[in-house]
C-alpha cells in the first residue's frame, strides 16, 4: 500500500436511495437526527463505561471467564458510539467534511466494518459459551486462555473483512448521502456473501440452536429439582420425630435452651434426618445455582435478541434491491436503529448481573435506601443516604 493510497481513492456515492436530501428536507428532521445520535451516543458511551468500571471494581466479575466476553462486547460497543457515530455526527454538524477528505472516509469506512462485526461475532460466542456450561459443562472446559484466544479470533475476522474493501480486493469504501457516514459498498457479490457467512448464515443458526438446547436443559433440571423437592417435603411430613421431648429441654432466664439439653437433643437426633437436611441443603444450592444460570441465560438471550432485531434492518436494506425503495428518513431509522444496539447491550447485562449492580449502587455518590421508617415517623418515604458527607436526608 502506498503513502498516498487513501488521499487517492476516490470518494462514491453509491448509496443513495432516494432524491430528496437535507437541503432539499425538512429541516426539523435534521435537528431531530442530531439530537437522537447525541443522546444514543451519551447513553451508549456512559453505560458502556459504567460496565467496564463495575467489572473491574469487583473481583468475583473480573476473574469470570463469561465477563470476558462482556468486556468485548462493551469494547466493541464503545468503538461504535466513540468512533462511527462520531464521524456521522461530524457529518451532521459540518456538511460534507467526508466528501471532501477522502482519507476521513476511509478510515470511517473502516472502522465501521470492524465493530459491528466484532459486536455480531461475539454475541455468538456468549451463547457457545454458555450453551458449553449448560449441556456440557465437564466435557469441554473453557479456560481463560481459550476465552481470549476465540476473542481475538474474532478480532482478526473483523479486520479482515474491514481491510478487504478499504484495500479494493473487494468492493471499495464510498460515501452515503443517506446515511451521514463512509462504508463498503455491499454490491460486491463476494463481499456481500462474505459478510452474510459471517454474520447470518453461520452466526444466526448457531446461537439460536445453542439458547435452545440451553433452555431445553435448564428447563428438565428445573423439573427435576421440583420434583425433588416436592417428594422431599412429602417424607419430612411422616418423618420419625426423634428428638428429646419438651420436658427434657430446660429454658434459661433469657429463654435460651441450657447446654446440656442442646448436647442431649444432638445425640439423641436421627441420622437420617442428618442426612435429610444434608440433603435439602445440596438441593438449595442446586436451586440457587439454577436460578443463577437462568439469569445470566436471559440477559445473554436479550443481549442477543437485541443484536438481531437492531442490526438485521440495516443488513437487509444493504441488499440491492431494498435500496431503492427507502426513502431518507427510514434510512435513518435503519441506522439509528443499529446504534441504539450498542446502548443496550451494557443495560441488560448491569440490569441482569446482581454483582454489577451492587457495583453500580456503590459508584453512586447518593444511594436510595428501600427501607420503610414507619415507626421513626418518615410515612414510609425512603431515606436517601449520601455516601459522600455520611448524612441521610430524609425525603
């Protein structure tokens, strides 16, 4: 490649779709386009920020092999709304500043091949994950080499398929009047084809087999473990009753059982009530440990509900024969669309992971306490206690 290659490549327009532009427009749409990209980028900038903090804040997150692939995908996101969506609000603000250099298109056009990529490839690899520790979880461990190693995979991919059309092997970066950025132009057949092995043909099929195998397991643990606990409750109700009676218990002053009858009730116990409650014990574990899967299991499955419903209007209308049938407004939407996937993402999984949450309350400089002040006369208002100067303040 050449010093001057990306001040030499010409600039297209190969992606408008319609006649009616922004000068030609209503105005109060252009207004409206920048005020939305400003606040999807805010949102998608401070969640994912506050994300990656609340990970790192807490140790039993950090040392998670499932949260290295959340911290991807937040990477992923914050390149998104950082770098894409900066250079379309520019365009937004400063008209046709990417038509006149063409090296700020390049590299938009490059950047915004590799995230979105990055995004679809690692939404994949959640739920090969944690279909791996569902219906397998002894047969293939996933170390953390293992985790890092399929993340930059992944990157490589992402690099390779931006580095294809900014290189002109396949297809060429050109600008989109519609769209306010620089991007591949997707009517290159192998590009096109490419792009859809990646991230639909193989992508798609692939995790949703996994998140329904996923809930096809957790669903027959759970009726096991109901089933369990149901004929356990069933027993315990014609159980022997061998411990000491009432009169064999004395009470001291404060209604304390004494020593010695605590010593006699423990000796004169069943085993097997022992080993009954040794037994309800393990079964709240497992039912603790069940809910746990189903939690992470929904906020992996939204995360990946999201990515499809966000990204697949943009990818469809990047087909041919969609784009002459948008007008500018709905290719707007489309993208706009896209954008909003990346300020989802860390919403659900701080929503979702009671860990991160706990983590966020504490990056809060006020704090709102649940609790109910009856008795101390508050009219069941909750107390907003400042962890900056130590004072509540009743509200």
């Amino acid at each position: 490649m050449s010093p001057h290659f990306l001040n030499r490549t010409p600039v297209y327009f190969d992606f408008s779709t319609s006649q009616e532009t922004l000068q030609d427009g209503n105005d109060s749409l252009l207004v409206f386009e920048k005020i939305s990209l400003i606040l999807i980028i805010l949102i998608s900038v401070t969640w994912n920020s506050v994300a990656l903090v609340a990970i790192l804040k807490t140790k039993s997150l950090r040392t998670n092999i499932h949260t290295l692939y959340i911290i991807n995908l937040c990477v992923a996101d914050l390149g998104t709304s950082g770098v894409s969506m900066s250079f379309t609000i520019f365009d937004l603000f400063i008209e046709d500043y990417l038509i006149r250099s063409p090296s700020l298109c390049k590299i938009n056009g490059f950047f915004v091949t590799i995230f979105p990529a990055v995004n679809v490839q690692t939404v994949s690899l959640i739920a090969v994950h944690r279909y791996l520790l569902a219906t397998q979880p002894n047969r293939l461990i996933v170390t953390s080499q293992r985790a890092i190693l399929s993340i930059l995979s992944v990157w490589v991919m992402a690099i390779s398929l931006a580095i294809l059309p900014l290189t002109e092997v396949l297809s060429s970066i050109s600008y989109s009047n519609e769209l306010h950025h620089c991007c591949p132009n997707f009517r290159n057949p192998c590009l096109y084809g490419y792009l859809c092995l990646t991230a639909y043909i193989v992508t798609i099929p692939v995790t949703v087999f996994c998140y329904y195998s996923i809930w096809k397991t957790l669903s027959n643990l759970s009726k096991t473990l109901n089933k369990e606990s149901r004929r356990n409750r069933w027993n315990d109700l014609f159980a022997d009753d061998d411990t000491v009676q009432s009169k064999d218990i004395s009470l001291d002053d404060d209604g304390s059982v004494t020593q010695s009858a605590m010593i006699t009730s423990f000796v004169s116990s069943n085993p097997d009530q022992t080993n009954r409650k040794k037994k309800k014990t393990k079964r709240k574990i497992a039912l603790r440990k069940l809910a746990a899967d189903k939690r992470v299991a929904i906020s992996s499955g939204l995360i990946i509900a999201t990515t499809v419903v966000c990204w697949t209007p943009f990818a469809m209308t990047n087909v041919c024969f969609f784009r002459g049938h948008l007008t500018h407004a709905k290719s707007v939407f489309v993208l706009w669309l896209s954008y909003i996937n990346s300020a989802l993402d860390p919403i659900i999984y701080v929503y979702f992971n009671r860990n991160a949450l706990q983590s966020l309350k504490q990056l809060l400089p006020c704090q709102v306490d649940n609790r109910r002040y009856n008795v101390c006369g508050n009219n069941g208002k909750p107390a907003v206690a400042c962890s900056s100067n130590k004072v509540s303040q009743k509200s």
